[in-house]
C-alpha cells in the first residue's frame, strides 16, 4: 500500500509527541526507504546530555544500520521541523534521497544559516502538516514558561 507524506508525516509527529513527553523539545523524524519505515527518531539531547542527539541524527543512524550502509539516497527523512545546520550537514552526507518537514525554523534552520548544505539532488519538500508540527513546538515552549 503506498502512502503519502501526510501518513509519514504522522508518524514523525508522534515521534514528536514522545520528545514531549519526555520533556524534550518536541520533534521527531523518520525514515522511509521504499514505502517501509525503516527509523524513527525523536530528540534525545536532554536524556543523553548530548547537543547532537536531534531527531534527524537519531533516525539517520538507525536506517543506516538498518541498511547496512551510511548512504540515503534512496530514502526519505519526514521531520516535524526544518533540520538545523547540524542535522542538514549529516543528511547531506548521506545524501539523503528527499527531506520533507513540517514547519519551518526561522531562528536555526538550515535554509537561513546553511541553504546549500543538503546533496545537490536532495528533494526538499516543506509545510506537510505545517500547523500540527508548529503547534506542538508552541505548546511544549508555552508549558515551560
């Protein structure tokens, strides 16, 4: 059964929603390779008191594992909110296939910072389930002021 982005895009919000619950900033990421779910990945960076545990970063490296390779480039990440820098670097090094996020990042994402930093023949795909994922990041920062 194919599915769309707006199915794949509703697996990386619950991803996201578990970011949440651990009290983590709500985002989530998963990766797709020939219409199977081969990773999931929600930010870690507080449980694992690492700055680098970010959503794409974990689902990266399960569907690398998974595939017995480090190269995407016939995968596709859905993640809840734009990559930063960090994370479209990674994907670029992998030469993931197609990135598809929900909301954008006007204050770290990579399109201000770093517009070039995904492989040249990277799909990117933006505003899937926009305002789902929007939402979710203003709820989580409005509970923790």
């Amino acid at each position: 059964m194919k599915r769309d982005d707006n199915f794949y895009m509703g697996q990386a919000l619950e991803e996201a929603r578990k970011a949440f619950d651990a009290g983590e900033i709500p985002i989530g990421a998963i990766v797709v390779c020939r219409d199977e779910i081969i990773a999931r990945g929600h930010n870690l960076t507080e449980m694992l008191t690492d700055v680098t545990a970010h959503a794409e970063m974990q689902a990266i490296t399960a569907a690398a594992a998974h595939l017995g390779g480090k190269y995407l480039n016939e995968c596709t990440l859905y993640v809840t909110v734009e990559p930063c820098i960090m994370c479209a670097g990674a994907l670029g090094w992998a030469q993931i296939g197609r990135v598809v996020f929900g909301t954008a990042d006007e204050k770290r994402g990579y399109q201000r910072f770093a517009p070039e930093a995904l492989h040249p023949k990277t799909q990117v795909v933006s505003g899937v389930m926009e305002e789902e994922c929007r939402n979710l990041m203003q709820e989580f920062f409005r509970s923790r002021r």
